[in-house]
C-alpha cells in the first residue's frame, strides 16, 4: 500500500497491455469452460453478433428461469452465463441446430430459446426442437428502429420514411 503514494512505485505496478489481454482471454476461456448446471431451467438467448470479414459468431448466452428477475428488474450481467461461441462463415439451419445441439451438453436441454427472428435462426431451433419437444422457441418482441425523413432528419410518426423528398 505504501507504493500508492510514490508515483515512481506505482507506476511500477500498473500491468501492461499484454498481460491485462491476457487475463481477458482468461476470464473469456473461464467463461465457456466452467460447468454450469443441468438442475436448472434454462433459457438461451441465441443471436449472430461481431461480424468481421466474412465470420459470424454465434453467441449463446443462458438465463437460469429459477433466479430470472422478471417484472422486478431488467436482466443485468450477473443474470447471465456464456454458454458458447460458435465462428460461423456462413449461417444456416442446418449450422445452428448443430451448435445447439453441443450447447445442450452445457445446461441440458433449454426450456425456451429466444431469437430475433432471422431465418437461419429460427429453422435451426426448429430442428433442435423436433429432438427436444419440451423447448419452446420464441422471437423477441420487434426491434423497430425510428427511420428519419430525408428532408428534414427527424423520426417520422410512423417510423417508416418520408415520401417527401
């Protein structure tokens, strides 16, 4: 504690930039390697999110239902658990189902996966459905972002774009 108040010390003590990636990519690794439980109620959240170049990464994050804080709170970061990350080139139904099918060894089967509703997405939980009947699949309420006119640049009453212009 005493090298907090010599500057010279504490510089010292700073970690550089490598070691504080690398304790990232640890905690990151930890993440999608610790157990998590089959004795719980599971919900996926299931969506395709960083695109770089021509990779995809499908990302399966879990909610346990049992300790969820609905119509308490929104969920915050401690509600949820990585299940997987899956780098995809290409998406398909076929793809998903495949990664959902590995996540399954993670919690066991889900209680509901939620979606945003994008066609690979939705026919890959199908499918995994038809194996796990007791999973409901589900889209999340729809996203609809203002669309401003051309003319003057504000969000138009209906949200779609102005004729005018």
């Amino acid at each position: 504690m005493a090298a907090l108040g010599n500057p010279t010390l504490a510089a010292e003590r700073v970690p550089c930039a490598t070691t504080v990636r690398s304790w990232v990519l640890r905690l990151g690794y930890a993440q999608l390697t610790r157990p998590l439980s089959h004795d719980h109620r599971w919900a996926w959240l299931v969506d395709h999110t960083i695109q770089i170049g021509s990779q995809k990464l499908l990302a399966i994050v879990g909610v346990v239902l049992d300790h969820a804080p609905f119509g308490v709170r929104p969920l915050e970061r401690a509600d949820l658990h990585l299940v997987d990350l899956v780098p995809m080139d290409t998406s398909n139904h076929a793809r998903v189902d495949a990664a959902l099918q590995r996540a399954v060894a993670r919690t066991g089967p889900p209680r509901q996966i939620v979606s945003d509703g994008a066609t690979d997405l939705c026919k890959g939980i199908q499918d995994f459905r038809a194996r796990h009947p007791d999973t409901l699949g589900s889209r999340m309420w729809p996203i609809t972002w203002p669309t401003c006119s051309s003319t003057t640049g504000r969000p138009t009453p209906s949200g779609r774009r102005s004729s005018a212009g």
